[in-house]
C-alpha cells in the first residue's frame, strides 16, 4: 500500500488552489480509471483532489437545441436523459455500450474524457511502455496489439483510445470546457482534447497543469438521423475493437451533411473527414462508402495483428450509412 493525500474540493477555486505546485497532484472524478491504475502501480499521485462534487452536475438543454452537460454529470445520468436520447441519439447510445451499469453510476463525463488507455502495456509495470514510462519502449509494436490503434499511431505508441462517448461526441462536434487554474475558461474542440503521440506519447491531452474540465458544450445537432455501432468481443463490458458514431441528413436522395468518428483505431476519436467530403452530395451504395472511408486511412500505419480494422471500419460504416439511409 502505497500513501497518498485526499482531499474534497467544494468549489473550483479550492481544487485548482489544492493542486497548485503539487506535482504529483490529480483530479479524482468518479475514480473508476484513476483508482485501478493506482492499485496497478502504474500511477503513483502523491494528492488526490476529488472534483466529483463540484456544481458541474447538471445537463442544460438551451432553446437553440445545444446542451451544455456538466463535466461531473454521471454516465448513468446522462444515458437516462430523455432530451439526449431524442435528439443526440448517437451520444446515448455510445454510452450506454460503454462499461457496465455499475461503472456509469461512478463514472464522470470529465473522467471518461480523460481515461487512460487500455493497452496492456501500459497497465503492466512490468513491461516496457513510452506513455507510461518514458524512454522504455514500446512493447506493443512487437507484442500484442489487435486491440490498438492503426492511424495516428508513432514508433513510440500504438495505444488507442477507449471511450465511447468521446466518438460520439466528435461526430456531434463538442466542445470542451476547460477552467484554468487562474479561473479563467478556454473552449477546447473534441478533436484537439487528445494529442497523437508522436514522440512524446505520455503527454496526452493539450490540458495543462490543474486544468479542470467542467462542462462539453454540445450545438445544435446537424441532423436528427444518428447512430453508434460497437464492434466488440463479448455483447457487454468489452471495450471496442472499432465503433463508430454517424450524424447523417439525406437531401433529395443525396448526402447533405455527414459526420463520422471511428473508435478503437487510434489514439483520439478518429474523425473521418476525407469520407465525409468524398460522400457530401453523392448518393453513394456501400462500396462507395467503403472507398469513402479508405481515404481516410491513407496515412495508417496497421501492424500484423491489426490490419484487419482497415476492411472493418469501412464495413461497419457502410452498414452504419445504410441503416441511417
Ligand atoms: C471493467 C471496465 C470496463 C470498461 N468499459 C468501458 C467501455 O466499454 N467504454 C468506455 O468508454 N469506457 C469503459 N470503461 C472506462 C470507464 O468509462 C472509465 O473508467 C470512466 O469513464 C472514467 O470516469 P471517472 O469519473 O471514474 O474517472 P476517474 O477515474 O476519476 O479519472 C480518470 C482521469 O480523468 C481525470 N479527471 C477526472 N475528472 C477530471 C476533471 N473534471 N478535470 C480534469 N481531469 C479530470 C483524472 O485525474 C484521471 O486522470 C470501463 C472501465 C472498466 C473498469
């Protein structure tokens, strides 16, 4: 048992006053990522702030048909609000395919956000890993890694990034709402959140020291027709080996406007926006959709144990496409 300090936050200005100069200091939201990794070993806070009870709890659906949803609004929560699942029926779906019914009573939107890989390098001390331990290497390349990324990846990372929600949200296009330790907000677009790796891959987000999340601003959606489809391993509790979230309006048989997030493929949620230029006012049958989405993929860079995400994304977002049509 390794010692390390808690402390509550009951307002903003207390949680970034509490980590201020602290190092070894982290956020705690509902503790279903942070809490396993310390009991792994794999991450060693010396302070825990726990921001779960801060007033960013509520989902605020505004008259122009946006949501701002409170960075410390739970899974469970979320996935029971009626005005998200009518119209950002995409979002709902993706979090409820996520975890366990248990884990989205705790989990935070900001901590979903903000969870770690599920590379099993980076969760076993014991091997080497660069996210994890700079300089170490990266056990994945030669080792196991059929669940990790195949774009966006570097010679020093190949870990993917696992929530659900956050490819949802990219394909609704959120934003997110980031309180800085002087108190003032920055507004940080989805796909911005999450850095690609690089060779620097344990610098994750473009979040700074006691930067706290506190909200994801959701616009109006572009179009009501919306769906999140899983790929997994087992029907529940597995994360996804591809998914994909898909925002569609149809205009006089042709592609008006569509969106389209990819999970389980790379290191962020993965917006796929050469298919969605290539797809915009055809009317495309799912071999189109398929070469579509290939030209998203041009710059991957697959390893043997992975390849076969290549054909199975652009399948699974031709049939995604079809069942929107
Ligand atoms: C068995 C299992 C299966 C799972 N399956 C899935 C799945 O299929 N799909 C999926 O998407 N997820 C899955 N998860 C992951 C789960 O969704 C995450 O653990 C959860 O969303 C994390 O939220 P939390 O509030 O508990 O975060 P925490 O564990 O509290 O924190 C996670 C990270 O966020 C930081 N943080 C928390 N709040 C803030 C804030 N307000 N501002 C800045 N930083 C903050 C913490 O410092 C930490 O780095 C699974 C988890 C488990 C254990």
């Amino acid at each position: 048992m390794r010692a390390f300090r808690y402390a509550r936050a009951t307002d903003p200005g207390e949680a970034a006053a509490l980590v201020a100069g602290v190092p070894d200091a982290v956020y705690l939201g509902g503790g279903t990522n942070l809490v396993d990794l310390m009991k792994l070993g794999v991450l060693r806070p010396g302070l825990v702030v726990d921001v779960s009870g801060l007033p960013y709890d509520t989902v605020a659906h505004r008259p122009d048909g946006g949501v701002l949803i409170g960075g410390a609004v739970r899974g469970r929560r979320l996935g029971l609000d009626e005005g998200i699942r009518s119209r950002f029926p995409a979002l709902t779906r993706a979090l409820l395919s996520g975890a366990s019914a248990q884990i989205r009573t705790q989990a935070t939107v900001a901590g979903n956000l903000l969870q770690r890989t599920r590379c099993p390098y980076f969760q076993d001390t014991g091997t080497p890993c660069n996210r994890r331990s700079p300089g170490s290497g990266c056990a994945a390349i030669p080792g196991v890694h059929r669940d990790l990324a195949v774009i966006g990846t570097s010679d020093a990372c190949v870990a993917s990034h696992p929530s659900d929600l956050a490819v949802a949200l990219a394909a609704y296009d959120a934003v997110v709402e980031v309180r800085r330790p002087d108190g003032e907000q920055r507004l940080v677009p989805i796909h911005e959140l999450h850095r690609l790796p690089g060779d620097t891959p344990w610098i994750e987000t473009v979040l700074e020291p006691g930067d706290l999340i506190t909200g994801v601003h959701l616009p109006p959606p572009a179009a009501p027709s919306a769906t999140y489809r899983k790929v997994r391993d087992r029907w529940s509790y597995a994360f996804a080996v591809v998914s994909v979230a898909a925002v569609l309006r149809v205009e006089a048989g042709r592609v008006g406007d569509v969106r389209i997030a990819l999970g389980g493929v790379a290191p962020r949620p993965w917006r796929l926006w050469a298919t969605e230029r290539a797809l915009v006012g055809t009317d495309p049958g799912d071999d189109d959709v398929r070469a579509a989405t290939r030209l998203a993929f041009a710059d991957a860079r697959p390893l043997p144990g992975n390849a076969f995400k290549l054909d199975l994304a652009a399948d699974l977002v031709a049939a995604v496409l079809r069942e929107l049509r």
